[in-house]
C-alpha cells in the first residue's frame, strides 16, 4: 500500500486533488502521519465551484488550512459503518463537519455528494470518492 497522497495520483488518478496538495503542510499529513480518511472529488468536481471557493482552495501560507481540508477526516472510516445523519470533524479549523447520509437503498452522501468509489485503502488511512 501507498499514502494517500500517491494512492490518490497514481492509482486513482485525481490529479486535481493532489495538485492543490503540492506543498501544503496537509500533504505532508497526507503521506507521512495518520490514519486519515479523504473524501476526495473526482477531477470534474472542481470546474464548476465558484469564485470565493477557488480562492479558498490555495492557502495563503503553508500552515493556512485550505477547503481541502475540508475534505479530510482523522481516523480510519468504513463505508459499511456510516449511518444515517452522522457528522464527522474535519481538519478544517476542527470547526466544520461533513454529513454523512446512508439510504436504506445502499446509497452513501457526504455533503449531498455520492460517494462512488469507496474505502479505497492506503498506508495511513482510505479514500471515499466523490
């Protein structure tokens, strides 16, 4: 297995995510501490997000929490063991939760987003993909 931060390019091809990590110090989260889970977008995800997000996406220091790390959770979490109207912390100012939402129909939301690829594993955590 590979960190998140490899599993996310090289296997999954999210190119997207991984480039907003370039030189952050969530990617050096990413890849040397954990267990994390990443709720990441597909590539797609990004075109469409307006102005203000866009510029919320590029920290304006190293050390500036970005809305990608609103895309990350602490802990090792299952797709199975979600349940419905769950909040989990993220690692955005610890201040701002994703909601989880399971169907009784198998379906699994984070924020109103589908997650269509899950527990996708790596060495300090897993990926759920948007």
């Amino acid at each position: 297995l590979t960190n998140i931060v490899e599993t996310a390019g090289d296997k999954l091809f999210l190119s997207k995510f991984v480039a907003l990590l370039t030189n952050t110090e969530l990617e050096e989260s990413l890849k040397f501490d954990g267990a994390f889970t990443a709720f990441v977008p597909v590539d797609e995800g990004f075109l469409n997000i307006s102005y203000d997000d866009r510029e919320r996406l590029h920290p304006w220091t190293f050390n500036a929490p970005s809305l990608v790390h609103y895309h990350v959770v602490k802990g090792r979490h299952s797709y199975s063991k979600f349940r419905k109207n769950q909040e989990i912390p993220t690692l955005y100012y610890g201040a701002k939760d994703v909601r989880i939402n399971k169907y009784a129909y198998g379906v699994v939301t984070v924020n109103c987003a589908r997650i269509i690829m899950p527990d996708q594993p790596a060495s300090n955590g897993s990926k759920k993909i948007l």
